[in-house]
C-alpha cells in the first residue's frame, strides 16, 4: 500500500510520528509524499533540521479545523492519526478542549477523508480507552468507536478505517523512563502504588503495528498487539536501583493495571498470533471469513487481556537493557 503513495501522519512531530517517518523513509523511497500535520511550528521546524525531502510536506493545521483538514486531504492515500491530547492530569482539568481535540477532531478527519480519495485510515489507539476510568480514556474509547463506525457510512467509496491499540511507549515524551532518569539526582523516586504494572512497546514496534494494519486491517478491527508488561518497581530499580523508592499514591484517573482487552470484548476478540484483532459487532463481513481469511481463533468466552494477568513480564535486567537502547541510546544519538 505505501509504495507510490502519498501518507498524511496528524500529529506527525510527536514521539510516533518521528519514528514513522524515519521508517517510512527508509523502508519505502518511492513514496510520491509524506505528509507532517500538526499544528506547532516550532517542532515542524526542529524536524524540519532532520527529516526533509522532495517528498516531504510540512502543514501547520489543527485537527479541530474541518476546512484545513481537507485542504490537506487533497491527493492523499493513506492516513495515521496520531493527533491527540493525552496526558491524563491535563485532561481531568480541561475536559472541553481534550473532548474537542480527541473527539470532534476524531470526526473532522474522518468525514474529510469521506470526501477525498483516501483508502486507508488507521488511527492510534491507548490502553487506556478499554473501560477507561478517566476522561483522555473515555474520548479515546469514543475516537476509536467513531472510526469503527465509519466503514458502516463509507458507502461504495474504497476506503477502510481501523483503530490500533496499544500501550506505554518506552522512552515518549512524558512517560514513566524519562521522568525517572531525570529523578535520580535527588536520590528518591516517587512510585504511585507498587502494585502498578503497565504494557510495555518500543516506538519501532508501535510504527511496525501501524504499517501492518496498513496493509491487513479489513476496516472496523481495533488491533491489539502482544506485548510484554512491567513493574513499575522494577523499572524504577533498572533505572536506578541506588534511590530510594517512596510511595505516593495513585494520582487521580490512574489505574493499577492497564487494559487492552476486556471480558466484553471477547465475544468479538479473534487471536492472529502477534496480535489480537477485536472486530466491530455490527460489520460489514462475517467473523468466519475474517478467520478463514487470517488464520485466527476466536478468543475464549470471558478472556480479558490487561498489564496485570499477561503472562510476558520484563524483568529488571531485561527493562535496563532495553532502557539503554529505546531511551538512552536516543539521548545520545
């Protein structure tokens, strides 16, 4: 699908959209255009200095800007959505403009990719929209509804949408690692509960589930990778077992451990080996032919799939090399 195709990343001078582009280059340079959409011009400026190109874009937009939206649409084949507001403190306190950007923009992209030539939508799911407990969860379970639900108003227009869902990125902005590395100085890390786990996914492994939905999803599948869990103790000793660990509490719309599937999923939840695939309950082709099709069985009644009960547990040696490699050896690079 990417060869000879022109790519919109929303979002695209974030964590992920970096790391997709530096892919997508790499991987497929004969793209006719790769689109960057966000709505700083600073960060297009900084990756400006690193990513440019013939066949490179910049556009300044805000996904909450409908006309922008398709504006930059024209010509476009394939979409990732990466656009969104995530921290959960900041959208406990501005509620209206987490739901403006995580929702309404949600439905500004779709509806201009309705009106253009784009034939294939993945947007960028989180742990944290399988029964979310706070409001950047619960406008991520709506985004990623409204884009399941658009393959049911596509009409005869070739296009699919899909949804990927997945948890922490090791190394992002604004993620547990960084915070901790730059925690050690003081000789104390703060530790929420230490019961807390989290999944764990490297930002090539996130770009790779994104380029694989590209190229399988049918349309209306939320995508759910296996991937291993960690302890937010552990992590705290790979990153500096010197420091003393002192409990916190749990911050308000946090969880002990992150979901990514639950019980009520699995009536519609189908195992592809690498990934789970939850299909829509009401889609536009039968569970059966998807199973045929993708060599998938269906999940047990029940299964639910969350940070705590995952049998892939990263150990404290395990966490500290991939620290070096996913977050340190960034730093230095």
């Amino acid at each position: 699908m990417l060869s000879n195709s022109s790519i919109l990343v929303t979002g695209g001078t974030g964590s992920f959209g970096k790391a997709f582009t530096r892919t997508v280059l790499a991987r497929y340079p004969n793209i006719k255009r790769l689109v960057i959409y966000s709505r700083d011009e600073l960060k297009q400026f900084e990756m400006s200095q690193e990513f440019s190109g013939a066949n490179l874009r910049y556009f300044i937009g805000d996904i909450r800007d409908e006309a922008r939206l398709r504006r930059a649409m024209e010509g476009i084949d394939i979409v990732v959505h990466a656009a969104a507001l995530k921290q959960v403190p900041a959208a406990e306190y501005n509620p209206f403009e987490c739901i403006k950007t995580n929702v309404l923009g949600a439905q500004n992209l779709i509806e201009a990719c309705l009106d253009s030539s784009v034939r294939r939508v993945v947007a960028l799911s989180t742990d944290k929209a399988a029964a979310p407990v706070n409001l950047y969860g619960a406008t991520k379970l709506c985004s990623d509804k409204l884009f399941v639900a658009a393959n049911n108003i596509k009409g005869k227009r070739d296009v699919r949408f899909s949804v990927v869902r997945y948890g922490n990125v090791m190394g992002s902005r604004g993620s547990v690692i960084p915070f901790f590395l730059s925690m050690r100085k003081s000789g104390v890390l703060p530790i929420t509960d230490p019961r807390m786990t989290r999944f764990n996914i490297s930002l090539q492994q996130g770009v790779d589930l994104v380029l694989w939905s590209i190229d399988n999803a049918w349309g209306g599948e939320v995508v759910v990778p296996k991937i291993p869990s960690y302890r937010i103790v552990d992590v705290a000793s790979a990153v500096a077992p010197e420091c003393e660990q002192k409990i916190v509490g749990i911050r308000p719309g946090e969880k002990i451990h992150e979901e990514m599937i639950t019980a009520s999923d699995s009536f519609n939840t189908l195992d592809l080996g690498r990934n789970f695939a939850i299909l829509p309950s009401a889609g536009h082709y039968s569970m059966a032919d998807y199973c045929a099709k993708n060599g998938a069985t269906l999940v047990p009644p029940g299964f639910a799939y969350d940070s705590g009960n995952n049998p892939d547990f990263l150990s404290v040696e395990q966490l500290r090399v991939l620290i070096h490699e996913h977050v340190l050896g960034q730093m230095t690079d």
